[in-house]
C-alpha cells in the first residue's frame, strides 16, 4: 500500500542474485517437488530465517511465534524472524537469500517460483479469505469508481492483482493519473491507507486483514469480498513458500516449521479469544499499538485458517497475474508445490492430506 511507485536500485541486484539461485538450483538437479531431501545429504539446520506479514491473514505465524509453537519444534534450530508489509518485498528478501521460509501471498509466491525458475516452493497454506474491496459509503457500485483513488498494498501483490483483474472484468480502466473516467490504483503501505482514507484523500482499498477491518471501523462499507469471486468461496491469501536449497539441505527444520504452524492452528481452532489475543498482542509488539477489539473480531470472522495452500486455485491465480499485468505471460506450477512434508505434518495430526492438484508433477 504505497503512494509512492518505487523501483529501488536493490531490485535490480535481488534479480541479478535470482539467476544465479535459478542456476545453482538446476545445476545441482534438484530432487522433484514432494520427494524433498530425498536422496540427497541432508543436515540440522543451525537457524532458520522465518519472513511474514504484521496482519491478521498472517495469524498461524504471529501465534506461532507468540506462543513459541515454532521455537518448540524447531528445538535445537535458532528461529529468527521478520515482518514485511507485501509480498514482494519479502520476495526479493527470500531469493536475495536473506530468509529461508515466507508466509506470504499467492500472486508473489507464484511469481517468485516463475522468475527465479524454480528457487522457491509452496510447502503449505495458512490462510485463505479475509480480503476485501473497502470503499467511501457513498460508493455503491463499480462504476462509482470512476475517478477515484484506490490502494492496494504494492505493485503485484496478491491484493493488487485482485484488484485489476476486478477492475477489468467490470470494464473501469486503470489510470496512474487523476482521470474522471478511469480508476487511479495507488501502492501504499497498510497504515498509510488508513490516513489517507480518514482524511478522504482516498476512496478506499483492496486490504488484506486486519486493514479492510480498520477502515470499515472508519466508516469504510464492503463493495467487493474477494470470497464471493471464487467457487466455494475459498482462495489462498497467505500460502508458505521456502527456498528450494534450504528445503533439500533441511527437510525435517522444514516439517517442524509446519508442526509449528499447526499447533497454532489448532489454538485457533481451540480457543479463538486467547487466538485472538495472542494475534493482537504480537501485532501491538510489532507494530507498536494493538488493534481495536473490534476491528479483531471481525477480521477473525472474515478468515479461515489450514495448512492447505489450495493447490487447485492456483492456475487461476497465475492467469489472473496475466490479466492484472504482474506478469506477461502465465507461469508453469508444474513442480511448484511440494507436499513432503505439510502431508507428514497433516498425517500425524490425523488430518486429511492435501490434494497437490498435480503441481507436485514436473512433467
């Protein structure tokens, strides 16, 4: 959710340090997705570098971390940790090799995996909903959005995409200028929308959770909720994504991650008050003030939390990328997901299996 549109000089060195990942990664021939570390020499992982987002979608991660459900599993394993406000952010993080494992978005996991040729893998799912189209209410219909300003959280993120491709299916063409026929999308960090929301510079966003949740509580109403676009109702917000080479070397610092992540799942599952409490209690110690009791309560409605990343959606999701024009062309998944270890997890847990949905496939 910037104002700014910013290319920064690093960009270029990440997408330098992106082909020597992709051809390290293939020039070792690495193992196939689902069959991770299989074959190969594998080692304890002295620390892993764990990457998410300050928000609610992001919920199994600030629990596990919170709770030190991932310190728990990880045991002898140092987990170090850093949030980021969007997905591709984190991504450039990840594949400049600066994180091992990112809970993040599905547009910029499906981009990573394309541009770095295969340096990243989807393991698992963490949460899907819980991301909506929040406007002025005086907005009720698409084409009063013509000549408004609409933020999205960065360029290419998984809300940016949801956006545009809306946008284009309701026949409002996109504008980076103020134009009276047309839909300005600004890029704008998460608390910055807010502001310029509350002082009616902006007509609102398409937010992730906890922030379309704030600007209702501002006075915001629902144009659009990203759930009624998608068969069942279910599409993945946040998926988790890890460098391909950590994964080979540490398939097991990898499966207790998971472990991790599904105890807090069940806390959620379990007791939602202390779940939402320990969600807001480290957003308060991230971001320096808690989110109002509220502005919780229904954002934790609007969610649905699952090791399932939902493989099935995801050509959608990288034809969407097309039509939004994140990417030019739509990415081949076929190896992206790797089910190793979220089915180890799952199976342990006496939990149904995920469905890979043949992204698990090479050929």
């Amino acid at each position: 959710m910037r104002l700014r549109s910013r290319v920064p000089i690093a960009l270029l060195a990440t997408l330098a340090a992106v082909g020597v990942l992709a051809s390290c990664s293939r020039a070792s021939d690495a193992p196939a997705a689902g069959s991770s570390g299989s074959g190969g020499t594998t080692s304890p992982a002295a620390e892993l570098r764990l990457g998410y987002f300050p928000n609610i979608t992001h919920a199994p991660a600030l629990i596990g971390v919170d709770k030190g459900y991932f310190a728990q599993e990880l045991g002898s394993t140092k987990l170090t940790t850093q949030t980021f406000n969007a997905g591709p952010d984190e991504v450039n993080a990840l594949l400049g090799g600066s994180l091992d494992v990112a809970f993040i978005g599905s547009s910029p996991a499906i981009n990573a995996y394309g541009k770095s040729d295969g340096a990243v893998r989807l393991i698992a799912g963490a949460a899907s909903g819980g991301a909506q189209l929040v406007v002025s209410k005086d907005i009720t219909s698409p084409e009063q959005l013509k000549g408004k300003t609409i933020a999205t959280p960065q360029l290419g993120n998984t809300q940016d995409v949801a956006l545009k491709k809306w946008l284009k299916a309701n026949n409002l063409e996109i504008a980076t200028a103020q134009d009276p026929n047309k839909v300005v999308v600004q890029n704008l960090d998460n608390p910055r929308t807010l502001d310029l929301f509350k002082s009616g510079q902006i007509a609102g966003g398409w937010l992730p959770e906890p922030w379309s949740s704030r600007l209702v509580d501002a006075g915001a109403s629902v144009l659009v909720d990203e759930r009624t676009l998608w068969p069942g109702g279910g599409f993945p917000t946040t998926v988790v994504i890890v460098r391909t080479a950590f994964l080979q070397e540490h398939p097991d610092a990898v499966e207790a991650l998971l472990r991790g992540e599904q105890k807090a799942i069940d806390f959620i599952a379990s007791d939602p008050a202390g779940a939402k409490t320990a969600a807001n209690n480290a957003i308060k110690a991230l971001s320096g003030s808690a989110l109002a009791q509220s502005v919780v309560d229904r954002a934790f409605t609007e969610l649905s939390f699952g090791l399932d990343p939902l493989a099935a959606t995801f050509p959608q999701l990288s034809k969407d990328s097309v039509t939004a024009g994140a990417t030019q062309k739509e990415t081949d998944l076929r190896g992206f997901l790797d089910v190793t270890a979220v089915n180890k997890v799952l199976a342990a847990a006496g939990k149904p299996q995920v469905d890979a949905a043949g992204l698990d496939k090479k050929s």
